[in-house]
C-alpha cells in the first residue's frame, strides 16, 4: 500500500513495543509507506507466538502437547460418544494421514484415546476418548482458557476482548 504516510498511533494508556520501533524506522526511511498494516499483522504474529508458547506449557502440565490437545480437544468438541475416525481428524486439523497416525499413536499409547473397528465399515476406524482422556481434555482445556482469561483481562475490558474478537473475525474472513 502506497498511501499517505500513516504511523499507528499508540493509545496513550499503551505502551511503546517492538512493533512501534519498526513502523518508526520505515517512516524515517520510507515516509510513503502507509505502515499500519505492518503494525496489524506484526502484533497478531508477536501475540499468537507469545500465547502458542504460554498454552504450550500449560499443556506440558499435562503430558501433551498442543498437537496431542488438539485431537483430544478435537474428540470432546464432537460430543458423546467422544469419536470420530481418523480421516474426519485428519481434515478437521489438516494433517496427513501419517502425522496423523503418529498423534494417535501416542494417545493411545498414554490411555487416553482408543481405536476400535467402524461398525459400518470394515475396512475403517473409529477413534474415541477414553475416560482418562476425556478427564485430561477437560481439566488441561480449562487451565489453557484460564490463562488466555488472565492475558485479555490484563489488558483489555471484556467488552474491549468482545470487540476485538469481532474485529479479528472480519479480518480473518477477508482472508
């Protein structure tokens, strides 16, 4: 974007980030440049790395990773019976069939989740929670929501976190 130069303003309750130091380096050398799209994205990334990292040892808590959490997570979103087959968690997740295969594994090994045959398919799986894994799901979902509360609430209103998260949503489905 080739607009008149617009620097984000920072709200003056806001402090001064990384983001702010480099939209202010380009305005010194490219004053043309509209940098506010910069500053959007760069805060989304800096903010999804910096929760990714804080969810990832929330999880670790637990024994699983965030991989593992969200096919457990995956399995509790679809309701009882807590099953799906592989493929179907395949495409929800967007992995291959071998990455996959090696999640499952895993989970199934720690008593978490169970494979069995597809009653309709004798060719197919099904893939279901175990009552371990149902109790970790819910327990290591809770402690992750409670620490993305305690980040928002840091920083915004709910309101403001309501508002934000209607914001985001437009975005992402310009996408």
């Amino acid at each position: 974007m080739t607009s008149a130069k617009t620097t984000p303003p920072t709200p003056p309750d806001a402090p001064s980030d990384a983001v702010d130091a480099i939209t202010a380096q380009w305005a010194a050398v490219r004053p043309d440049l509209d940098t506010v799209p910069m500053a959007v994205y760069g805060r989304i990334y800096r903010i999804a790395r910096a929760m990714g990292d804080r969810m990832e040892k929330e999880y670790a808590t637990f024994g699983i990773g965030r991989g593992e959490f969200d096919v457990l997570a995956t399995l509790r979103r679809s309701g009882d019976p807590y099953t799906l087959s592989p493929r179907q968690l395949s495409a929800t997740l967007m992995l291959t069939t071998g990455g996959m295969t090696g999640r499952l594994d895993k989970l199934e090994k720690a008593g978490l989740l169970r494979r069995s045959p597809d009653p309709h398919d004798r060719r197919g799986l099904r893939v279901s929670l175990t009552e371990k894994g149902l109790s970790l799901v819910d327990a290591s979902v809770t402690a992750g929501l409670a620490a993305q509360t305690s980040v928002l609430a840091s920083a915004l209103s709910h309101a403001e976190a309501d508002q934000l998260s209607g914001l985001l949503r437009k975005l992402l489905a310009a996408h």
